[in-house]
C-alpha cells in the first residue's frame, strides 16, 4: 500500500467492496497544514459520505511514517502524491488544501493535469496566492521557543503547552520542513485550467483575506470564493466541514444516478459577488463576505516576472497537528501578524 496517501472515514471500505455495488462514485484528496498528520481532517470523517473515498495525505516524518525523514522542497512532496494518486483506480475527484497544503494541492493539480488527470475541483484554504510568496524573517529559520511561541500566538497550540517542550517537540521537526518547503516555494510559470474555490476565515491572523480572490489568477477556468468565521484553523470544525463537504458532494462529486452531469460549484463571475450562485456564501450566512479589490500598493507579481514580496508580518504559517495538541480557532487580542 503507498504511504503518501491514508484512505480513511465513510469511503474507506475493503478491496473486496471496490468492483460491488458499494463501490465509491468519487474521491476527495485532503492536504492538511504544515506538519500536519491524517488526524487534522477527523471532523471531515464523520461528513464525507459513504461513498465518497477519502484520502488524506501523510508526508514523511509524521503519522506511520514518523520514522522518515521530512522532505523540505514542495517538488518531492508532490512527486510522492502524484505517484500514489496515479496508481489509485480512476475516480471523479477533488483536491481540498489547508494553508501549506493549498501549495501541495495547487501543485498536484497541476501534476495530475500533466498527466492527464485532472481532479474535477481545486480548493483552497487559507493560504494566499502563489503571486504573494512569502519573505524573511523566515518561520522555519525560528529557534524552538520561537516557533512554539508563533504557533501559541496563531493559535496552533494550548497555551498551556508553551513550556512543555517534551510534548511538543518531537513534531516541530515536520512542521519546520513543511515550512521551509512553503516559504521556498515560487509561483509556476504557468497556472491550471481545473477550476478553483478559495476558501478563508475572516479572523484568521496570519491571511490577508482581500487577497484570497486573486486565486482567479492561478486558473484559465471558474473560480469562487467563499469565507467563514473563524480563526487560521476553521477549515477543521465540525460545522465548516460539513458545509463544505455538502457543497463539493453536491456541485463537484454528485451521486452519478441523481446527477450524471458534471456540476461545478464555480461561476463565470470572477469577483466572486455575494448572493451568487452555488458555490458562493450567501449575504446573511455564517460567515459570508467577499474580498474588495486590493489597495493600490498591493499587486500581485506577474507570472514569469520577479516576485513581489509580501510583507513580513503577513506572512502565513502553519501550526502542529493536533492529534498532540489542543487545537484553537481564535484571534490573538492585538494580534495582526506573526510575532517576531
């Protein structure tokens, strides 16, 4: 069995059951945040129906595969994602990325469109657009303490656990080469043409949400935009889960006997407008906004051209699993950036 990818939830069901009648009509492919393991994605287990197959990533150094050495580039990141995903039996499919995993998830879309393999959707989650990398002071460059104290302030880990060293330190070898893959990351020369749903909290901390509708520029296909409440990490509550999986089973994966058509969730409407249609989070629902434009200093770098940094106390970073660690969703008080 490859390891890069776990079959878990509702849609993990034995070989035997693969050809029957409960065979999966469709997959969802989860890449958790940066040294994060399959566990991040538990609240999606209970959602994701029977006969959808959920995968979730597990990248060396983390999970079954602890023992491993963690990979520090985003290329053999998705060499190793690509190759499992090929190997699987083809399925409709959709690929859901959460802050570093939007980066893995953009760039395996790419790979499987090269293939020939295209996942039906691309969703993205809390991280901004290739066209804004990241800049120094680098996380993944952080001593120890300083990193915990970041993923306390982001709100990664309990308070409470900040000098607990013992606990927590066995996992920050994963989540500084999961970052240091995300901060040395650059945008490709080209984009995709699979159509993509950027998704973000508007309390998160560390993501500049008026720059999550500039996603559109990373795809020659539909594009939405959808926000929720919620901190860096609400992507993993139970309630967003379960609207975003209805969603994508509904608009992406529909049954093939209720829907056989192929469905998008995106529309045409590349400024993702409130009150549209599928897809779109409408004006008085939990969470529902829409980006404005940027401000006049902020423009994206063009693809080919040298990047424009973003600055250093937006950068987005990641936090540990939290199979070990109470994880929170909430804002720091006073708190617009990553600490120093």
């Amino acid at each position: 069995m490859n390891p890069w990818l776990l079959k878990v939830g509702g849609g993990a069901r034995p070989a035997a059951a693969a050809a029957g009648p409960d065979a999966p009509w469709a997959r969802l492919v989860a890449l958790p945040h940066a040294g994060g393991w399959p566990s991040a994605f538990r609240s999606w287990t209970r959602v994701v129906p029977a006969g959808v197959e959920f995968l979730v990533a597990q990248l060396p150094g983390r999970g079954l595969r602890a023992a491993e050495p963690p990979l520090r580039r985003v290329g053999p990141l998705v060499d190793g994602l690509a190759g499992a995903l090929a190997e699987r039996a083809p399925l409709p499919y959709v690929i859901v990325g959460h802050s570093f995993g939007s980066v893995l998830g953009y760039e395996l879309t790419r790979a499987m469109e090269r293939a020939g393999l295209p996942p039906r959707h691309l969703v993205v989650s809390a991280r901004q657009p290739p066209c804004f990398p990241s800049e120094p002071p680098y996380g993944h460059r952080r001593t120890d303490a300083e990193l915990l104290e970041h993923l306390v302030d982001i709100g990664g880990i309990a308070p409470d656990l900040l000098h607990r060293a013992d606990l927590v330190r066995p996992a920050l070898a994963a989540i500084r080469a999961d970052l240091e893959a995300m901060e040395t990351y650059e945008r490709p020369a080209t984009g995709t043409g699979v159509p993509i749903l950027s998704l973000g909290a508007a309390d998160d901390p560390i993501v500049v949400a008026d720059r999550l509708h500039l996603w559109s520029l990373e795809t020659t296909g539909p594009f939405a935009r959808r926000m929720f409440t919620g901190g860096h990490f609400y992507l993993y509550e139970s309630h967003v889960a379960e609207a975003v999986v209805t969603q994508l089973t509904t608009h992406c994966l529909p049954r093939p006997a209720a829907h056989p058509e192929r469905i998008h969730i995106a529309h045409h409407d590349r400024t993702a407008a409130p009150g549209g249609p599928p897809g779109m989070a409408r004006p008085g629902s939990a969470g529902a906004a829409d980006a404005p434009a940027l401000h006049r200093h902020e423009r994206p770098a063009p693809r080919g051209a040298a990047h424009q940094r973003e600055p250093a106390a937006q950068r987005p970073a990641d936090a540990v699993d939290h199979r070990h660690l109470r994880l929170h969703d909430r804002r720091v008080p006073g708190h617009h950036g990553n600490p120093r």
